[in-house]
C-alpha cells in the first residue's frame, strides 16, 4: 500500500467549480463496499455530491469520483 495515500479518498476530476455549473449535474461513481459493486448517483450542486462522496468513503476500500457534466435537455428544461 502506498504510505502516501490516506486510506480513503475521495477525488473530483478538473474544475468543477466553474462559473456554468447551472447547466452541469454532478455524477458521483463509488464502491459500495456492502454489496461489492461499483455505482453511480446524480445531484443537482456539487456540495451535495461532495457529502454523499465522502460519506460513501468510510474504509480502506471505498472511493468515489465526481464528474461534472452538461445537464441533460430534458432536465433543463423543468
């Protein structure tokens, strides 16, 4: 195991605090160490995304990534 890692991450990828997060949904894939899968959830603002990640970090084994992407049109327009 790498000494220079904490044991549990959480990582965002790029600027995702960018000034047109008003067209972007936050994408958070995680390991849910419960059931041994890899799963995705989708939020609205990336503070929300950043709780459930580190939430969803609680032992040496979890992880989650955030993703910014471009809301989808349907979402948009509500």
């Amino acid at each position: 195991m790498d000494t220079n890692l904490s044991n549990s991450q959480a990582t965002t990828r790029g600027s995702l605090g960018g000034s047109d997060t008003a067209n972007q949904e936050f994408h958070v894939t995680y390991f849910d160490s419960d059931c041994g899968l890899i799963r995705t959830e989708t939020f609205d603002t990336l503070p929300e995304a950043e709780r459930f990640a580190s939430r969803n970090v609680s032992d040496e084994q979890g992880w989650a990534v955030i993703d910014a992407v471009p809301a989808e049109a349907s979402q948009l327009a509500a």
